[in-house]
C-alpha cells in the first residue's frame, strides 16, 4: 500500500525505506511518511551521491526509531544500495 515491493531481506532493504515504513505502518507517529526520503531505488533523477545519502538517513532514522520504541540497541549497521547488508 505505500508503492515498496519487497523482494528479499538484502536489496529490499538497503534503502533504509522498508524498515522506515514498516515503522512508520504501526507506529506513525515515530516516522511520518513525508520524513522517508527518496533513494536510487525510488526512481527519482536526482543526483546519485544525494540518493545515497538519503539512504543511510532512513537507516539513521529508522534505527533511532526502533531505539526509542522498545530500546533496542543499534545491532544492524547502516548500510546503503553501494553496500548493502550481506545476506547470511
């Protein structure tokens, strides 16, 4: 419902968008969706180094987010579609 296709646990993820939006879907009030910024794998034409640097803010501020939510500490590192997280 809010245009992310899931496909895997690696790619899907690396953006930062699907756990900002998983967050934001039962906890709106932490993420609102206008904060969740485009990324390469949106398909905007914007700049590379831009997308990229939004992605690792949605990692940034998708793992603050769990923080505050149930104090759960950082254990996932901030990744992005350059670096994506490795799939174990």
């Amino acid at each position: 419902s809010f245009g992310m296709a899931i496909h895997d646990f690696t790619e899907s993820f690396a953006d930062g968008r699907a756990i900002c939006l998983l967050v934001h879907y039962y906890h709106p009030s932490l993420i609102h969706l206008d904060e969740i910024h485009p990324t390469t794998q949106s398909g905007d034409s914007v700049k590379d180094s831009i997308l990229l640097e939004n992605e690792r803010s949605n990692w940034k501020k998708a793992l603050k987010s769990i923080e505050e939510l149930g104090g759960i500490p950082s254990m996932l590192p901030i990744s992005d579609s350059d670096s994506p997280p490795n799939e174990k």
